[in-house]
C-alpha cells in the first residue's frame, strides 16, 4: 500500500487550494507523533504566514476535501507546531500488506522498472595461478548481490567474470614450469603449486636477471599463438577455474561469461588505432600513453616501451566489445577501492576517444577486509584464502548449532550449518556501506543474538515454525472477534510495505547494505511482535491474521536474504 503517494496526492490538492504547492514528506521521529509528517516551513515564504498557521490551514483543507483513497488510508491528521502529522488506518494499512504480500508471494517487492534493459555487472575478476583471497570474495558477494538486485527490478543482467589470465607474469610462470614444475603434483593443487614455483622463479631472477628475459620471450611466443606455448597456458588456466568453481558453488554463484584478459587480445589493435587516428597518443620514456586535462590525474600507459599493452588497454577494449556486444544501459565493475584511479583513467580515456556511453561505466568499490583476529592469518602468511574462511565458518556453525536444545530436531545438520555459516560470511560483508573497511571477527560474524545473518535466519526459522505447530493444532474460528492490531504488528507491516522501496534505493546507490540492514529490521521487528502478542494463544480473527503477517515476514525476509546471497533454512 503506498500510503506516502496517497498522503502526498491529498496534500497536493490541498497546497493548490491555498495557492502553492506541497513540498516533501518525512517520517516523524517516534511513532506515537503519527506516521507521516508534512513540515510547513518552506511554504512560509510564499504564503508570508508562520508555519503553524499554515499547518492549520492544511489540515482544515484536506479535512473539507479528502479524496476516497485518502479517507480509507489515513485515520486522523493533527496539527504539531509547523507541522501536519498523519496517522494510517493501522488495521487497513496491515491487511492491505497481507493481502498483497499473499497474493504476489515470490513477486512481492518485484518491479518492472527495468523494463529489460541491460545491466553488466563484472565481479570477482581472480587471477589464473593466484590465490582467490578475501578481496575477490567480497567482489563475489557484493557483485552478485547488485546482479540479483538489478534482476529483481526488470533490467536484463550478465554476470562477468573479468579473470586475470594474460600479462607478462605468464612468461614467468612459463619459464618457472619448465624448470621446475611437475604437471601431476600441479594437478592435485593447482593454485598453491603454481603460486610455489611463481615465487621460486622470482627468488631466482633477483640472483640472474637474464631469467627475465626469457619471460618476456615466453611472453612474446604466447602472444604470437605458438602452440606449445599455449596449451601450458590453457592447463594453467583450466587447472585455475576448477579450483575457482569448487568456491563459486559453495556461495551458491554463477556466471554468463567467463571472457577474462586474454580474450581481449586481439582487440587491442583497434584500440590503438583509435586513440592514434584521434591524435590522443603521446610518447613518454618510450611508451605511448593518453594525458589527462585533470593535473592530478597521471596520464594512463597505453603501450609499453616494448609495444605490449597492459592491464588498462585491456579494460579499454572490453567497455568497447561490451557496448558493441550488450548494448548495455549500465556497465558496473565492483572492483576494490585501490583500483578507483586505475578506472577513473579508463573511464576518461573512452570518452575522450569519442563514446557518450562513458558515463555508463560505474565503478562500485569497496573497502578493505581487516582481521584483528591474528589466528586468522593461515599458511600463506598474510592472506587468507577464501576456501579456509568459509571451511572455518561452517564448522563453527556446527559446534554453535550441536549446543542448542533444538539441535535435535535437524535431520540435515550439515547442510543448515553450510547455508548459516556462509551466509553469516556473506551477510558480513554486506552489512555497511561498502566504502568502509570490514572488521572481521567470528564474535560478531556468529553472535546469532546480533547484527548477524544468524540472526535474520533465526527469524525466518521461528516464523516457519510457528506455522508449522498452527498446522498441526488448526483450530481458529474466524468469526469469534474483531481484529485490531497492536502497535507491533503495525511496526512490522510498515516495514514489510517499504519493501519495494528499500530494494530500488539499493540498486540506485549500488548499495546491497540497504537490503541487510533492512532484513536486520525486519527480524528485529518480528521478535518485537512475537514476544508481545502470544500468536499461539489468540483466537479466532486475531489468530488468522498473526499467522499471515508472520507468513508475510518468511516471504519478505526470504526474498531479501535472496538479494544478498544468502538461503534460509527452514529449521535451526
Ligand atoms: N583481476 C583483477 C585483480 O585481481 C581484478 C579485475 C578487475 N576488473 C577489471 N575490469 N579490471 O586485481
């Protein structure tokens, strides 16, 4: 129920009637002022009167012209100061969120606001032959996250998935795997081996430079297509993306197109020519690079001395194949915060060479992951691979869960402690603005009485259960009484009425921690309602309606914990 578009409309038509026009609403600060409030003071001017006044003035107008809507919405209107303050109908407003809740059920809070158009969205980008670390888990989690948001609003989305597969450090790990590496001790653990003799290769080259050279040979052969060549970079890559899936499947998360660094390659070339024909190409020590009018932004290298191109040419020939495949309407890259320049040049650089779509290329960064926690740091030494963290977070879910009184009740320990203990990682991450570092600790992670995906899960899994002992005791007579809902109840269907709203400012600020922090709402609420009104214990109407707002909260709450990444479970 929009109420607030009702409530506008009604002042709207009651501003013209005294000679202006009605400004913006807001919600008062405590519920027991009303549930929307319209501040007079802008009009002051114009109507050269106080705002009470004014006020006054508002409140008798729509009191001698509401509209049907407006008197089937608003209870009363009462005058506060500068201020006319508005009060819902409470049992319309929540059976009005029932109704519609029931009726559109998975389609609650969907729009066709999108209306197909495309939306790329580019996230968790890891490297061949490198470990996947925490960094490319929060890219995972929030891009995904801002792909099902974008879904759920009509836009037509792609999922990318940008790996680093090209680059002169595969001439480096070339010459290292013909010195030292062994195809089956590779094959058992890809990432760690590679990454082994990467780091051996680099100890070696520090005592005999002419090592790098030959890299840069390997390098050249790989760029001209020379076959053997090749086919060790494919195994290098293959043997990467198998050990990248394993961590993909765990959080639930695929992807429409896997075309990293490499298939850019060949149109690269175009590029060049572009930026050459545009006369934007200038020679600095050797390489060829695009300045910047901005004096603070270094120009950006688009040809090395030795005519290879780097990571930026790359990225500058997909936004281009991208636009030309996809048509896109926004083309997102969540990519963390040490990367804005790197992006705020390539950005620069296509519209300079001429594209208006520039301005559809967003970068949503983030912020770091710290861990105060030093047992966090694993066999790696600074970085914590992602397959450890989210191994660690399950197992100790299940020690959580084993503790509990209902732990008994669960036939399928495992899997609940899967879905709660990468959902808490997840939810974790997707908690604050994205901007702000992360601080991860598992007491807070894991404190199911907190601001934690444990904690919304649980409310999900409480309202599943109360609906499943009312099946079993089913013994409500509609008629006995009347329904009049309680403040808390009223609390929870406005929230459940701003649904819609929430998921739409998420997706035009690229915000996932507008969702989480309403699902944080949501259960806060819902315990709120179930410790006062004994939903068991009422009968007839009362009881009906108790039962559909809690099934109402299960719908809410399931969809949105969807938008994040993160699956309910049942019982827990
Ligand atoms: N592979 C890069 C890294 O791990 C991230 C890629 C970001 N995306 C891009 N289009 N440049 O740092």
């Amino acid at each position: 129920m929009d109420y607030k578009s009702i409530i506008l409309n009604q002042l709207n038509i009651a501003c013209e009637s005294l000679g202006t026009q009605a400004g913006v609403i807001e919600v008062p600060p405590n519920p027991e002022m009303g549930d929307v409030a319209f501040p007079c003071f802008g009009l002051a001017k114009a109507l050269r009167k106080a705002p009470p006044l004014i006020a006054k003035d508002v409140a008798t107008a729509i009191e001698q012209n509401p509209t049907v809507e407006f008197s089937n919405t608003v209870q009363k209107v009462v005058v506060i100061g500068g201020y006319v303050n508005f009060f819902i109908k409470k049992d319309a407003l929540v059976s009005g969120v029932i109704n519609e809740i029931e009726t559109k059920g998975d389609d609650y809070g969907k729009s066709d606001i999108g209306n197909n158009k495309t939306v790329l969205v580019e996230f968790s980008s890891p490297n061949i032959a490198k470990p996947f670390h925490v960094g490319h888990l929060v890219s995972t989690a929030l891009g995904s996250s801002i792909e099902r948001i974008y879904s759920h609003l009509g836009y037509d989305t792609v999922k990318i998935n940008h790996i680093g597969d090209w680059g002169t450090q595969f001439g480096k790990l070339i010459s290292a795997y013909k010195r030292w590496g062994d195809r089956s001790v590779i094959e058992q653990d890809p990432i760690n081996e590679l990454l082994k003799i990467y780091v051996q290769f680099h100890k070696e080259a520090e005592l005999h430079p002419e090592l790098e050279d030959e890299a840069r040979h390997y390098f050249k052969l790989l760029e001209e297509g020379d076959s053997e060549i090749t086919q060790l970079w494919q195994f290098f890559v293959k043997a990467s993306l198998t050990e990248f899936n394993r961590m993909y499947d765990l959080l639930g998360i695929s992807f429409d197109s896997y075309a990293g660094e490499s298939f850019y390659t060949d149109k690269m070339p175009e590029i060049v020519d572009i930026l050459r024909e545009k006369n934007l190409l200038e020679e600095s020590e050797g390489a060829q690079v695009v300045r910047f009018e901005d004096d603070n932004m270094p120009p950006c290298i688009i040809l090395k001395s030795d005519g290879t191109t780097i990571y930026a040419t790359r990225d500058i020939a997909a936004a281009v194949y991208r636009k030309r495949h996809y048509d896109f309407y926004k083309n997102i890259y969540v990519v963390g915060t040490p990367q804005t320049l790197h992006f705020k040049q390539v950005f620069s650089v296509i519209d300079k060479m001429g594209f208006d779509w520039a301005d559809n290329c967003i970068h949503v960064d983030f912020g770091y992951v710290r861990f105060p926690d030093k047992s966090m740091s694993t066999r790696h030494g600074d970085v914590i691979l992602l397959e450890d963290l989210l191994k660690m977070s399950i197992a100790k879910t299940k020690e959580i869960i084993l503790e509990s009184s209902t732990s008994k009740e669960l036939d399928d320990i495992d899997s609940v402690a899967e879905k709660i203990g990468v959902g808490a990682i997840i939810f974790a991450f997707l908690k604050n603005s994205r901007e702000r570092d992360i601080i991860f600790t598992w007491d807070d992670i894991l404190d199911f009485e907190g601001e934690s995906g444990p904690y919304v899960q649980y409310a999900y899994a409480r309202g599943k259960s109360i609906l499943r002992r009312a099946e079993d005791n089913n013994d409500c007579d509609e008629t006995s009484d009347v329904y009049m809902p309680m403040t808390e109840e009223f609390e929870l269907a406005k929230l459940l009425n701003d649904y819609e709203s929430v998921v739409l400012e998420a997706a035009n600020k690229n915000q996932p921690c507008i969702i989480t922090r309403y699902t944080l709402q949501v259960a806060a609420s819902f315990n709120k309602f179930y410790n006062t009104c004994n939903i068991m214990k009422s009968v007839g109407q009362t009881r009906k309606m108790r039962l559909k707002l809690t099934q109402a909260m299960c719908t809410v709450i399931k969809s949105a914990l969807n938008l994040i990444g993160v699956d309910v479970v049942e019982k827990m």
